[in-house]
C-alpha cells in the first residue's frame, strides 16, 4: 500500500521521515507534551529517529498509520496524529495525537482529526475509532467529544509511565455515529 498523503485547508498529513526528525525531538522531549502521553520525553536523537523508523515498520506491516503535519502556509512540522491499532480486516483503530505547544490552541489538531476520521471511516472503511487517554487530560478528552466521540469507560493501571500506573480513559466513534461535518 503507498502511504496516503491527506491535505486540509491549513495542513498537509505527510509521511514521517528523518527530514523531521530534529523538529519531532524538539516536541517530544519537552515534558509539557509528554505529560499524557503514556511515554516519557525523549532524551535524545536517536531515540526519536529509533521512533520514525519504528512508524515506518509499522505501516509497512499494516498495523498503523503516522503522519506529520505540517503547515501548508510555512512548510512548518507540527506534530503527528496517527492510527494506532490499526485493524483493517476488523475495521478498527485508535487515534492518537500530539503538537507542539506554540500551537497549540489554534484548531490545528481538531483540523487533523478531521481528515484522519474521513480517511479511516470513508477510505479505509473502518467502522470503530477508539482513543485512550488519560483522564487528567482534559484539552484532548474536548477534542475527542467535539468529534462524537462517547466515554466508554476506565482501565485501572493501564498505562505505566514515569515508574507508576495510571489510569486510562477510553474513547470511541463508530461510522454510524460520525458526521463529515
């Protein structure tokens, strides 16, 4: 399958590559992001480039999507949103998302999720979107609601970051519930 390049308005959803790499370290070592993200900041380069190639295997495999957004206006890398999980034969995934705090606030990831749920729901024919987050993290829970997503319940202990378990809220849209708006 060729990697699927979508474009919105604002925003082109591109294939991650090492030319993003110093850019996609920058974001994901800082703590601020990272903080619900059920890893912990990178510490170095190669820890991130190990994280690109693992995006690349992962979509070679079928098992999930990683794209870079990027400002079409600038040229600008600001983050990634991905399909994690990805199931086609059971026609579900996750979704999951993280940009640069400089822009944060400014409709970009509510923009990218957008596209992200069109694709999956009209090209891939997925009929389930979940999402897991944690329940602290309030800013991506109103993205998820936003979309129609519904608050299925709670994993106790389900995400182990920083030496100690939290709990995990899980989300999910199905087809029939989604709006292209």
């Amino acid at each position: 399958m060729e990697f699927p390049t979508l474009e919105t308005d604002r925003l082109a959803l591109v294939r991650m590559t090492n030319h993003y790499l110093h850019s996609y370290y920058d974001i994901m070592s800082r703590d601020e992001v990272t903080k619900y993200y059920s890893m912990e900041s990178l510490k170095s380069v190669e820890d991130a480039e190990n994280i690109i190639s693992s995006m690349k295997t992962t979509f070679e495999s079928g098992r999930g999507i990683r794209w870079g957004i990027v400002l079409n206006d600038k040229d600008k890398f600001v983050g990634t949103i991905g399909l994690n999980h990805l199931n086609t034969y059971s026609k579900k995934a996750e979704v999951g998302f993280e940009i640069h705090p400089e822009f944060w606030n400014e409709g970009i990831t509510s923009e990218a999720v957008s596209e992200v749920l069109r694709y999956s729901f009209e090209e891939l024919g997925l009929f389930r979107m979940g999402a897991v987050t944690y329940p602290q993290n309030k800013t991506s829970i109103h993205v998820l609601k936003k979309f129609g997503f519904s608050k299925e319940g709670v994993l106790r202990g389900y995400i182990y970051q920083n030496q100690q378990s939290h709990d995990a809220c899980v989300f999910s849209l199905l087809r029939s519930e989604w709006s292209s708006k």
